[in-house]
C-alpha cells in the first residue's frame, strides 16, 4: 500500500473480485437494493456508476432496468476487466477505465447522466480529494438530476482486537492529516451532507443501513475475509510510520480473526446513503 494514498485499499487477485461480487450480493440483499426502494427511477434513462469496482453494481441496476443504459466508470484494470466480463451478455451496460480523478469530458460529457452512484469513495479518496471528486461527479448529473452517494463507517464490535485494529488506522490516518474525524469513528458520514451541498446539490433523502456482521449471519464471513484482505494491505502502511511492529500486527490480526470466529461475536457496519438533486 502505498504511503501517499492510505484509502487505496484495492485487490486485484482473481479470488479476491469472486469474493467482492459475493459482498456486494450480500450488501444489496441488507440495503434492499442497489438503489433506496423510495427513489422514483421513472425518468432515469442513463445512469452512471463511479468507482464501479468488479461490475456488480451496475450489471444488478442494468438487468433490473432493461430500459436504462448503466455506465461503470473505475481506474484499476483488473477491476475493468472483470466488469467489462460481467456485463458483457447485457446489452444496456458498458464499462471503460476511467480515474474519477480525471474524468474525460469526452468520453463522459458533463450533464449526461440522470442519475450518478458512487459507493465508499473512502477506500480510495482522501479527504482533501473529496470537494473536486465530488464536484466532478456531480456535473456529470443533468439539471435536476439525482446523485447517489453511500458511504460506510469503521465496524461496531466486540471483540477488542478488531476494535484495536480499526483504532490502528485512525492514528495512522490522524498522524498523516488524513482523517475526517478527530476521533476514534472514520468520520466520513457525518461529512457527507455538507460535501454533498458544496458539490451542487440539494439532499432529497437520507437513508441508514446497518449491516449485520455477528456470528451465524451471512455478514460475519465476508467481514471476516475482508479484514484480513485489508490487514495484508495496509501493514506496510502502519509499520513502516512505526505506529505499531509487524510482530504485533500480526498477532493483532491472527486474534481478530480468532474473535470474529467465536460464537459470542457480535457486530454491526453503519452505511449512509445521500440522494441529491443538482442544483448548479
């Protein structure tokens, strides 16, 4: 993981896109849907989804909705390809590369789109990036079209090792003056509607999910993957900043695991999702 860019918590291994499609399944089956259930989707012809990741996000909106065409849009080439793989049999949805960085007013002119979706910008972007990410995506949104944005927190359980892993990063995050929040939370929903407003839009609907992760749920086993996924990552991160040693890292992690795994495991991830109306 590299030391300027801390949210990168990206894979590229084959098993690990099957595993992340599997999460998003199971994402959609806690928040209803890939869209909240009250959004009126009548006049969204075209629809875009940023940091689209292995595809799932935009193959369950394309099939769904034969009517709508559904753009995923993301940076990473392995991601690319298996989205593109996806969606291929569908004949309303498209993937390209795109770092939602520097998105091509070409290929994806400004108020194109009725409707735009990003999901957990955080493991990619830092704060600092947000106000220009943002303000991107958003005039990709038609006059009076809808931006849908998700976004989710550090996970809520007990077992103290991954409360003292999560904690980990914060400081990390804290020492590198990258964290939204001064606190022991990442911060990032409690932001979301002022960054939403400054992007250009007015917020129609605020939904929050909570996702179950407790032992005997469905949510515990990719929790569990998806935290050592991100142990292996970010160690170089944190050990080479000298907030903690590898030894102890590891043995962190190793007891995390041994707690998730446990009967009396219990825990929760909050996510927030914004629907905003451009405005400007």
């Amino acid at each position: 993981m590299a030391s300027n860019n801390p949210y990168a918590f990206d894979v590229e291994d084959g098993n690990e896109i099957a595993h992340l499609l599997l999460q998003h399944r199971y994402l959609s089956e806690c928040m209803g849907g890939v869209l909240p259930t009250s959004l009126d989707l009548s006049r969204v012809e075209r629809a875009l989804d940023a940091n689209c990741g292995a595809g799932g996000w935009v193959y369950e909106l394309a099939w769904n909705h034969p009517s709508m065409h559904v753009t995923g849009v993301d940076g990473r080439s392995a991601y690319v390809e298996k989205a593109q793989e996806l969606v291929s049999l569908l004949g309303n949805a498209e993937v390209m590369r795109q770092d939602i960085r520097h998105l091509s007013d070409e290929l994806l002119p400004p108020a194109s789109f009725d409707l735009v979706h990003a999901r957990f910008l955080v493991s990619t972007v830092s704060p600092q990036e947000y106000p220009a990410i943002l303000a991107a995506l958003v005039r990709r949104c038609c006059a009076g079209g809808l931006f849908v944005w998700d976004e989710l927190e550090f996970p809520i359980t007990n077992s103290p090792a991954s409360q003292a892993f999560y904690a980990l990063i914060q400081d990390r995050l804290k020492a590198a003056a990258r964290a939204f929040s001064p606190g022991n939370p990442l911060g990032i929903t409690a932001m979301m509607r002022g960054l939403i407003q400054d992007a250009g839009c007015k917020v129609t609907l605020d939904v929050a999910s909570t996702i179950e992760i407790s032992s005997g749920t469905k949510g515990r086993d990719a929790f569990a993957w998806q935290m050592w996924t991100l142990s292996k990552q970010i160690r170089s991160f944190l050990v080479d900043a000298g907030v903690t040693t590898g030894a102890f890292f590891d043995e962190l992690c190793s007891q995390a695991q041994r707690e998730i795994f446990h009967d009396s495991f219990f825990g929760l991830i909050y996510v927030r999702t914004l629907v905003g109306k451009r405005i400007k």
